[in-house]
C-alpha cells in the first residue's frame, strides 16, 4: 500500500514539474519579447540624446567662424575627422578609432555609420547649416525618430531615405506627426531599413530649400 501511494505521489510531482517547466517557458519567451522591445525603446532614446548633444556640442564649436565649415563625418575619414575627434563634437561611446588613434567611424545606437557634413542653410554653398545622417534605422525607430519634437534640437528638416535597388526618398519638415512618420518611414523603407538625415538650421522658407522640400512645386 504504501509503495502504490508513492507511486501516485511521484506521478503528481512529475506532472507540477511538467507544469512549472511550461509556466517558466511561457514567461521565457515573455521575457525575451519585452527585453527586447526595452532595448529598442533604450536605443530610440539614446538616438535622441546622442543627436540632440552633438547638435549642441557642433553649434558651440563653431560659433566664433559662424560657419560649420570643418565639420565632418564619414567611414574612414581619419585626418579629415580630427575637428569632431579632437573637439569631442560626438560622443566617445560612438566613436571607433583606427590603429593610429585616428577617428575611423562613428557608429549608432542600432549599428549604422553616422555621417555628418556642413550644408547650406539659403543655398548650396554658405555652409551655415549642417546635417546628421543615422544609417540602419528599423521602422519602429524611424517613426518615433521622425515624430520626435525636435524644437530644441534645431532640426528643422528630415531626409528619410533608402539607397536600395532603387532610390527612395522622402524630404520632410519638422514637425512630423506620428500618423505621417507611419507613412513615410513605410513607404520609404526596404527590408525594413532606412537612412535619417537631421538638416540642422536651415531655412526651410528660403528657394532654396524649398526647391528641394517640394520639387514638384
């Protein structure tokens, strides 16, 4: 008699088990999901602060010239990079440096290069503005990129593109709605990437810009 009731007793405790093993898969595949939708909300919001402090850190370093020419950023740049390594106009944590201890690349939060490059703010050629590009920017974080209040920052204008087999394109002002980033970061993206460009201090009024803001016009 008391064999069969250990018997009874071990089959209950290997069915808890059973049971226990799929509550802690359940809450496994939870807790993979939310981690990484943590990770992505992390990375947006380190994007914000990242692109709202270089901004800042490029405006103060060029004041006194009241241009930006000299700012600059691109794969493998090395020497033409040292105004933004030396000066410290990005973060350290984005930075990769080559063997000679010279700036080779800046990265992003989600693994995409970052490029940066005076630009005109009424024509071509005054470089009295300047622009950020975000390379490999998933959709979910191209729409809160897009929609983000970007007042303090200065971005007045976004460039939302993918260099795919085909050019896609898309030039809008800032503020976007969450509604219009939806649609523009879908219809723009490829494969579910795509490349933002901040235009920092530009006069979207001016023919100029409007020209490339609304080419059909």
């Amino acid at each position: 008699m008391q064999n069969f009731d250990l018997e009874k007793e071990n089959g209950r405790s290997m069915i808890e088990m059973l049971g226990v093993l799929a509550i802690i898969g359940v809450l496994s595949v939870g807790g993979i999901a939310g981690y990484s939708k943590a990770m992505q909300k992390y990375r947006i919001n380190k994007s914000i602060e990242q692109i709202t402090l270089i901004a800042g850190n490029v405006r103060s370093f060029f004041a006194p010239q009241r241009s930006y020419d000299g700012f600059y950023i691109q794969p493998g740049c090395g020497n033409s990079c040292e105004v933004v390594h030396k000066a410290k106009l990005v973060p350290e944590e984005m930075m990769e440096l080559n063997s000679n201890g010279k700036l080779n690349i800046v990265k992003n939060e989600f693994g995409g290069n970052v490029w940066g490059n005076s630009t005109g703010k009424n024509s071509s050629t005054d470089k009295q503005a300047f622009s950020l590009t975000f390379e490999s920017i998933p959709l979910e974080p191209c729409i809160e990129l897009v929609s983000h209040d970007w007042t303090n920052a200065g971005v007045r204008a976004i460039d939302i593109t993918f260099s795919g087999p085909s050019l896609r394109e898309k030039y809008v002002t800032t503020p976007v709605s969450v509604d219009d980033a939806v649609t523009y970061c879908s219809t723009i993206q490829y494969e579910g990437i795509s490349s933002l460009k901040f235009y920092f201090d530009i006069d979207v009024n001016s023919t100029y810009w409007q020209n490339k803001l609304n080419p059909s016009s």
